[in-house]
C-alpha cells in the first residue's frame, strides 16, 4: 500500500508539470517529460540500488522475480518505446 503511494506521489508532480507545459503550447516539451521520467526511472533508479549493495557487500547481489509479470512489462515497455520512435521517424 505505501508503495503505491509512493508511485502516485512521485508521478502527480510529472503530471502537473506536463499540463502546464502542454497549456502553454508545448506539447512536445510535455510528452518528453513524461517519457523521460519513466525512462529515467527504468533505466537508473532500478539499477542504482543494486549497484550499490554491489559495491558495499563487494559481491554479486542476486535478484530473483518469481512472476510473469516483469516478461510483460518489459515487452510493453520496449514495444511502446518502438512505437514512440515510429511515430518521429526515426526507426
């Protein structure tokens, strides 16, 4: 429950921040934020805590993800990535 508190705390500043960009005209400068985030998000805050138990316990720490779930988020997230970059031409 707290973490989805967390999440909802942590995405309504991107939202507001989208909204009132997207009202000024910006529609573009909008759309990167909230990508960028999530992106972010992905790409160095998951990452980071590992490498740090990394670094501290100077051995390999060991995630396991018993669900099927990670499979689909991750095929969600690299097909709307695939499909983000189509829709600016550049693939």
């Amino acid at each position: 429950m707290g973490l989805t508190f967390l999440a909802a705390g942590t995405s309504i500043p991107d939202l507001l921040s989208s909204v009132i960009v997207a009202r000024q005209g910006a529609g573009d400068m909008a759309v990167s934020s909230s990508i960028g985030s999530n992106i972010f998000d992905v790409l160095v805050g998951l990452p980071l805590p590992w490498l740090c138990a990394t670094i501290a316990y100077n051995k390999p720490v060991e995630v396991r993800v018993a669900t099927r779930a990670c499979v689909c988020g991750c095929v969600w997230l690299c097909g709307c990535a695939w499909l983000w970059l189509c829709g600016f031409g550049c693939v």
